[in-house]
C-alpha cells in the first residue's frame, strides 16, 4: 500500500518515555511525574522526590515503587542524575521492560535491545570507564540491600552505553534541558546537521515534526539533530565523536566554507562589510591588507570569548559579556559564531536583569545568524523571535510586536503543533494583546 505524502509541521511520531528521570536540581520545583514547575510535595517515604498532585503520584507509582526504598536508603545524598536513570533502567527492565515495544509506525517497532550499546567502544573509552565505575559505586550503595540486582559489569556496561547514546535531553518550553528520557520509538532516527525532522517535547512526551514536506513516510530518511549547530563543523563532529562514536559526513560538515563562515574575521576596511579568514593576507572583496597585529587580536578576542562562555556556562553576565562584545567590535564578522554565541548570553542576561533595550539590541543582531546556521525552522529561532515580540509589546513598539510574533508563530506552528501548550499559553496570547493594543 503506498504510503501517504508527509506535509511540513505535520507531527509523525509521539512517544512516551520507556524510563527517564527529572535532574536533581530541579526536584524541589518539578514534578518528578508530569515534569511541571508547581508546587510540589514530596514521597512520604524516600522524601527524595515529589510530586505536583495526587494524580501525579499514583501515575508514577508503577515505576516508583521499585526505586523508593533504594532512594530512601541513600538519603541524605543526592544521586547523580546518570545513576538514578541506571537505577531506573535496570529495574525497569527486572519487571518486564525487556518485553516493550516503542512503536515508529504501525508495525514498526524497537526494543531497548534493539538500542546500539556501542559495547566495544566504551571499553575502550577510559573516560567513559571512568564514569560507569563511579555511577557502579553509586549502584552498589544505593542498592546495598538487594546487592543481586546490580547487573555485572558487562551487562551494566550495555544498558549504560544504551543509555549514553540514545538518551534524550527533555526540555521545557524555553529549550531548558529539565530531564534525560530513553525513547524507544524515535531510537530509529539518525542525526543530520541539516535535519528535515525536530524533536520537542510537551511533559515528558516527545513529539517528532516533519520540517519539509516528503513524498512518503520513510524513517531511514527522517533526520533530527542531536547537537548544537551553532558550532563549527569540526567541534560538532567532534562532539558525534565523542559522544555517539561516529564521524559526520553531511554536506555541512564536509563544506569548507561553513567553518569559513564561522570563525570569519571581520574586514579592516570600515566600508567594507566581507567576511575573511585570519589567515589571508588580504580581503578578496576590497584587497585591504591583513596586518600581523590583526591577526593577532582576533586570536586573542576569540581565546578570551571562549574562556568567558566557558566560565558562564550556567549563569551569564550582562557587564562580563559587553565587555567581550565592545572588543569584538571591528575584529569579528557579525556571523562569527563565537560574536553569536555572546551575543546570545548577552541577549539573556539583559533580559534577566530587565534592561530591555539591550536585550531588543542584542536579540536583533543573533537574528541573522540564528536564521543562516539554525535554518528557517528550527525552534530556537522561533523563541527569539517570540522573546523578541514580548519585548516590543513590553515596549509598546506594537507594529515591530506584530512582527516579530508572527514570524514566531510561522515558525513555532511547525516545530511544536498549533496546539502546543508553548503556542496556546504564551504566544497566542501576546498576538491577541499586541493586535488589541495597535487598534
């Protein structure tokens, strides 16, 4: 029977998670079972998780049941978030979890045997060997009473490689990773970093969305991405080395001038607006030299800007990162995705701190390049442009609000469903507010 043709935005697949588990730093304000920031009440007997309501509880009682007491018994230490979801894995599969099927299609379907385990190359990964001994020790500690169901190594070492390689980061409707789920179903999928599928999540259910209309439903030809694009080629494939052991060949990766394009310098000519490598000796548009002394300031703003990112990988500083963008200016092209990459933690800290000038400033100059290496669909455009249009309403810019909501609707209708919770609680609101206030 021929398979029916595939339209952009359409939702292709669903799927609840075969296990998955909350990050400790959030168990105080998350519901271990829906993934809801509320206020929540803790498991009367381990008091390590809680939960947002009764409902909640009784729903993640199934799973819960098996993991209370080895959480009570580790009490008062916090468990590694990598343990507890091994924890989960291994009870899960002890009462029948081997058994269930994730379905892709109607008779398509994966087991988590089916999952790659990448056996061979995690035990030749000292890192990796590293890890898995001490999450082994957590194990063993939180399981001292029932020691006979800690797998041995071996076994341990395949449902952690299965872990490590098909795990998801679920994320909130700000793209904030809040969880690591295992999905059976969508295990089918292999990485592009020129993907025509997007995953998003709504609670701890992942949906998949096509984002190019495709003659058929075809799963070997159906790519999402597993990583941050707005890196070079050779730090994302690096980044599929060592994470999930294989070497990226798509046309991104293997095109020159996406690095090019990247870590392009800015030309010295002030009239002159072309992107150059560093190492040239001269600008190919206007001929402008390329002096010593250039070359080495670019060297020394990018070492510095990745040396401040790096150090505010968690929280961003407004003062911190003007300061690396004032020496940017004139040294870096407006592309270069280490400029991007701080004007992304500057567009962020400003709107934590409230200054909402900076933040539309900041927020204006990443559209380009937000648009040019995340493509036209892809989430993340999709929330600057709708953080962008909240701004501008905040603002009482009206018409620039409209703007900016509508692209974000355009681009979030695709990504997540026009009934997505994102959609229906955040964005059609401000568009009903922006149209109310411009009449």
């Amino acid at each position: 029977m021929e398979q029916p043709s595939v339209k952009r935005g359409q939702r292709i697949l669903k799927e609840k998670p075969f296990a998955f588990v909350l990050k400790s730093q959030y168990r105080l304000e998350r519901c271990d079972n829906c993934l809801e920031a509320a206020k929540v009440r803790k498991c009367s007997n381990c008091r390590y998780v809680s939960y947002c309501n009764r409902s909640c509880q009784t729903q993640a009682w199934a799973q819960h049941k098996h993991e209370c007491p080895f959480l009570k018994s580790i009490q008062p230490r916090i468990v590694p978030d990598a343990a507890r979801m091994l924890c989960r894995l291994i009870l899960r599969l002890e009462h029948g979890g081997d058994l269930i099927r994730g379905y892709y299609t109607e008779h398509g379907s994966r087991k988590f045997r089916d999952l790659m385990s990448h056996y061979q190359e995690i035990k030749n990964d000292p890192k990796r060997l590293e890890h898995l001994d001490s999450l082994h020790a957590v194990l063993t500690d939180m399981m001292a009473d029932s020691p006979s169901t800690v797998p041995n190594k071996t076994e341990l070492m395949s449902i952690y490689g299965r872990l490590i390689t098909n795990g998801f980061n679920v994320l909130d409707a700000e793209m904030n990773s809040i969880a690591t789920a295992i999905y059976l179903g969508v295990s089918i999928t292999d990485h592009s970093c020129q993907p025509n599928a997007v995953a998003t999540f709504e609670g701890n259910e992942l949906h998949i969305h096509a984002l190019e209309d495709m003659p058929s439903l075809d799963w070997s030809k159906i790519f999402i991405s597993y990583i941050d694009l707005l890196n070079t080629p050779e730090q994302r494939r690096q980044d599929l080395k060592d994470h999930y052991y294989f070497l990226c060949v798509c046309s991104k990766c293997t095109d020159p001038t996406e690095t090019r394009a990247m870590t392009a310098a800015a030309c010295p000519n002030p009239k002159c607006s072309a992107s150059i490598n560093i190492e040239w000796h001269n600008c190919k548009r206007c001929s402008v030299g390329i002096s010593p002394k250039l070359r080495n300031a670019y060297n020394e703003i990018t070492a510095l800007t990745k040396h401040k990112l790096e150090a505010m990988k968690d929280v961003a500083y407004l003062d911190v990162c003007k300061v690396c963008l004032d020496k940017q200016a004139g040294l870096m092209h407006p592309l270069n995705v280490w400029h991007l990459k701080t004007l992304d933690a500057a567009f962020e800290a400003a709107i934590e701190v409230g200054k909402w000038q900076d933040a539309l400033d900041y927020g204006q100059q990443l559209l380009p390049g937000f648009q040019k290496y995340h493509g036209p669909w892809n989430p993340l455009l999709g929330l600057l442009q709708m953080k962008l249009g909240k701004i501008q309403l905040y603002e009482r810019h009206y018409k620039e609000a409209m703007h900016h909501l509508a692209e974000a609707q355009r681009i979030l209708v695709v990504t997540h469903g026009r009934d997505h919770r994102l959609l229906v609680e955040q964005l059609y609101p401000l568009i009903f507010q922006a149209r109310h206030e411009a009449n």
